[in-house]
C-alpha cells in the first residue's frame, strides 16, 4: 500500500486527486498539504498539513513525519498567472519543484509532478506532435515546465529517483474551477451555459487545444504511478490528451442540451497568444505503448456528464 504526500492538494487537480486517492489506497495513507489553513472535506476526511513548498525543510519535516513513500507535487501557477507574474511563477514553480525532488530524493520516495502541454512553443509541430520533439516555449510557464522535465530526467539517470510525469492539456472539472490557465474557457463555459445561456470566449474561434476530463486525468496519474517502472522510457513527461477542440466545438455539443446557447468572442490577447505557441493537438501514443494509457471521455460523453453534474451543483 502506498503512502503519499500531495503538495497543492487544495488545487483543482489536488482536491479531487486527493480524494479519489483516499478511497483507492486508504484515507490515512495520503496526507494532503496545501499552503492555506483551511476546513471541508480534504481536511476532515484524512490527514492535512498547511505545508509552503518553497520552504524545503517543512516538506521534508511533513514527509518524515507520515513516512511517506510517495510525493506528488501539484503546486504550482498556470500559464496566464505565470505570464502576469514571470519571476514570482519562477520562484514558485521551480523552487516547489526542485524542494520536492530533494525532498524525495532524501527519503527515497516515488515522484510525480506534472507537466503540461505547455512546455511546447511556436518552433514545435502543431498537429499530431510527437513525443520527443522540439520543446522552446515562449512563455514563463512553459519553461517552468520544461525545466521540470529535465529536471526529472537528471534526478532520475543521476540520483535512481523513480520520476513519472505526463504533459497534461486543459483538464475540465465540475468540482474545482482552475485559476489563470489559458485553458479555462472550457469549464467557464458550462458554468455560464446553464446560468446564462450564453458565453463570451477569450480565445478566438477556430483555436484548437488538447483537453481532458478530471476522471481520465485522475486515472492516468494513479495508472502512471502503478506502471511497471521497466517498462517506463520516458521519465520527463508523457504526451495524453483525450480531445483536440475549439470553442466552437464546445458551443455545439451544448447547444444538444440547451439549444438556446449562444457563443460570443472577445479575445483576450495574452492568453490567446499563449494558447496559439501551443500545439493544435499531441500524440499520445507512447503513453499508450508504455503504461497503457487510455480515456473514457470524448467531448460529448464529457459535456453531457458536465451539464448534468453541474446542474446539481448549481441547485
Ligand atoms: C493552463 O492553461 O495553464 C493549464 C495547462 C494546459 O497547463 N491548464
């Protein structure tokens, strides 16, 4: 059985991660740690810790204490909050990051960290794009992220720790809104097709971008983490996505249940310009070939479950 620290586990990945998790391995075997003090259900249903990841010695202080086994690091910026704030997205990201490697490297632990689709720029193919390819973005986040994936591979080849990572796309979620990714507007949109009828889209029509619904996102980690580490070439990140999309595409599959919704545009050029350096749609394949990785979720079978759940939540 595993035993895990989760760094950002009040995040939009964190919060669900955490308790997907707790009913996987056990809720005392996944001690969440978030920067805020804080109550509901990720405090009350298992151990919690407020835990700074830029202060290395109560990482490592928190990790002992549980005994952990396993670390993985979600704390970090998005991309338009990254962009707004380069050197605080710096400090943060890369210090988060290198403290939770030492962290894991010092006990012997298992690493996950992700990536994102991010750590990819103008200069890389746009459609299909591979794997191992050209990785020069042009925004801080991306070389947060890039810097991470080299970063696992040196821990990795020079130190043994056991890295894994994938590059995940605009993840969609009904449970926890993200905050500042160029991504967004795709769960902003469901939440203002049912209170509205109508959404008003920063990124401009025709630009596609790879997502993935929370439930296949959860699983690729835990799937990641169970993988049999000598079938595993990549230690950096792994290419997933589950849907290459558009607004436009969105607007569609909504108007099936509300066929009243209207899309508007009003283009925000920052984040429009850091979803344009990043590719169309990426090539899972190796995912696939090494840890089996696979998605439930197309966009409709994504938008139908959203609406529905999100329908009960906003009562
Ligand atoms: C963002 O938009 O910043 C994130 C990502 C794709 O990494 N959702």
């Amino acid at each position: 059985m595993k035993k895990v620290m989760v760094t950002g586990a009040l995040g939009q990945i964190g919060s669900e991660l955490v308790t997907r998790m707790r009913e996987v391995y056990g809720s005392a075997n996944i001690v969440a740690t978030d920067i805020r003090k804080t109550e509901g259900d990720i405090v009350e249903s298992g151990p919690y810790e407020i835990v700074d990841v830029t202060d290395a010695s109560a990482m490592h202080t928190v990790a002992k204490k549980y005994e952990v086994d396993t670390i993985i690091h979600l704390a970090a910026l998005l991309s338009a909050t990254a962009e707004a704030k380069p050197l605080f997205a710096w400090n943060i990201n890369m210090g988060g990051l290198v403290n939770a490697l030492e962290v894991a490297r010092e006990l012997d632990c298992q690493f996950f960290t992700p990536s994102s689709i991010g750590a990819f720029g103008p200069a890389t193919p746009k459609e299909n794009t591979p794997q191992d390819t050209i990785q020069r973005p042009t925004t801080m986040y991306g070389v947060n992220k890039v810097s991470g994936e080299l970063l696992c591979d040196y821990y990795h080849q020079k130190f043994g720790l056991d890295t894994r990572s994938v590059r995940f796309p605009g993840l969609i979620s009904y449970v926890t809104p993200p905050g500042g990714g160029t991504t967004d507007y795709a769960v902003d949109i469901y939440y203002q097709a049912l209170q509205k009828a109508k959404y008003t889209s920063y990124i401009a029509q025709g630009t596609y971008m790879d997502m993935m619904y929370m439930p296949d996102a959860l699983n690729a980690i835990i799937n990641l983490m169970e993988a049999d580490p000598s079938r595993l070439i990549h230690r950096n990140a792994f290419n997933i996505t589950a849907m290459s999309i558009e607004p436009g595409d969105v607007a569609v599959e909504i108007r099936k249940t509300i066929p009243e919704f209207e899309l508007t545009y009003d283009v925000d050029p920052v984040r429009q310009a850091i979803a344009e350096s990043w590719p169309n749609s990426i090539d899972p394949s190796a995912a696939e070939q090494e840890w089996g990785f696979k998605t439930e979720f197309d966009l409709a079978k994504m938008t139908k479950d959203m609406l529905a759940k999100l329908r009960v939540k906003l009562g």
